[in-house]
C-alpha cells in the first residue's frame, strides 16, 4: 500500500487520549541518510520512509512538560523533563507514515523505565539541560544509564524568522502522526495528534553529538540539511495498535 500523504494538520484519528504532554522548545536537526543504511534498524513490518529516494535521521532536543495519562492532569514533577533524541522514519504497509526512535534520552529516571517496561521504548536516563539565553537555545546531554554511559551531546541553536510556507521536507520531518516500536513480538503503530507545528528558521551555532552514533547510525557527514526550531505544541497519544507484517516490494518514496 502507497503511503498515506503528508497531512500537516489531520484531524484526531482515534477516540481518547492514552496520554497528554507538552513538547516545548523544540530544535529539529536533520542529515539524509540511505535507505538501506536504516532498513535494518527499524521493525519488521516497517520498512524506511523517502524523499525523493531519500531518508533521513533526526537529532531532537526538546523540553516534555505534564506527561500525564487519559483526561487526568500532568503528573508532578516526574512529568516534566528534559528530552533528546534519535529517530528515523518509517512507512508501515497499511501506509502509515511514522517515527522509528533509535534512542530517547530523559533527564527523569521513572519515565524512562516506565517507556522501557511498557512499550519497550529505548529511553535512557541522562544527565540534561535546557538553557534559553534571548534567541539562543542551548541543549547539553551526557547518558547515564544503561548506556553506552558517557555519550554526550551539545548543541545550540539561534532562533530565526517564522515560516510561513514550510517546504515539502520540512513538512517530511516534522508532519509525523505516530510511532512504531516493537514490543511484546509485534511491531505497534501508536498514534498521535497536536495542532500544526509554529516553525522557525534555526541556525546551528554549536554542535558536537555522540548520540547518533551510539544508535547505531553512521557519523553524519557536514552541517544538518535542515534546521528548525519550534516553541512547542500539546500532544495526545491514542492506544497502540498492531501494524500489518511486513509485506514484499521495494521501499516507496513520497
């Protein structure tokens, strides 16, 4: 089945919210990679997602403000953290356009072992710190456990002008609706919603990441091809569903 289209701002697909947060104080960076470099790291049923034969990894540092479960309020404390992470994107063969995360790193112990035990997510506690300084955002990270313990990552960023129009690949890596994770033997689609993201230009002021390659990916060769910034949206998580097994043919592009 052809990949569902790159929609900005869907409607909410699923009935209530398993989960609620904020995302804030996002920096998107983003290197093309081959799709038969990531085909190997992404679940069965899965298989890359293209532009134009092209994929794509993503290093994003953000702020998770009151994760908390269903109707009910943000949990104190441990509900708010800072987050960075790895991931990849991935086309299921009911179509459905998603993220593939190779690591996510979290500054709250409990969440991360709540995501590793429930849907086997590859959360990692982390040593973290979010600074705003004007238009300047800066993101440090230094892995604790379980590792490999030390990778680092340090980056900033200079907030720039709003976009209007976003690009095809900026719609791409941002546009996202869901995840997929294995856990329990299947591959799962969990799906998600928040209103259209408010974009900015962001210029890389400083970066220095082991975290790409501790997931397992290939040093990125030269600055990111895209960089944005985003003041952050509110997110809902509906229930994980199965995806379809992995079907036969050749990755699709957009």
């Amino acid at each position: 089945m052809h990949p569902e289209p790159v929609d900005h701002a869907p409607r909410q697909a699923f009935p209530w919210a398993l989960l609620r947060q904020r995302w804030e104080d996002l920096t998107f960076l983003h290197w093309e990679v081959a799709p038969e470099v990531v085909a190997p790291l992404l679940p069965a049923g899965t298989r890359p997602d293209t532009v134009q034969g092209v994929s794509y990894v993503g290093l994003i540092g953000f702020r998770m403000v009151g994760l908390g479960f269903g109707r009910g309020p943000g949990v104190p404390y441990f509900g708010t953290f800072w987050e960075t992470n790895v991931r990849l994107y991935s086309v299921d063969d009911a179509g459905r356009r998603a993220v593939v995360f190779r690591s996510l790193d979290a500054s709250r112990l409990l969440p991360v072992l709540v995501a590793r035990a429930t849907l086997r997510l590859p959360y990692l506690w982390s040593s973290m710190r979010l600074d705003r300084d004007g238009d300047r955002r800066s993101y440090r990270c230094r892995r604790r456990w379980p590792g490999p313990a030390g990778a680092t990552s340090r980056m900033a960023v200079r907030v720039g002008e709003r976009i209007v129009e976003p690009t095809a690949l900026e719609h791409f890596v941002t546009a996202r609706w869901g995840l997929h994770t294995r856990a329990y033997g299947r591959t799962l689609h969990l799906p998600n919603w928040h209103p259209s993201w408010p974009l900015h230009r962001a210029e890389v002021l400083h970066l220095d990441d082991e975290l790409i390659v501790a997931a397992g990916l290939p040093t990125p060769v030269g600055p990111p091809v895209s960089a944005l910034y985003s003041p952050g949206v509110g997110v809902r998580f509906g229930p994980p569903v199965a995806a379809r097994p992995r079907g036969a043919g050749p990755p699709e592009s957009q």
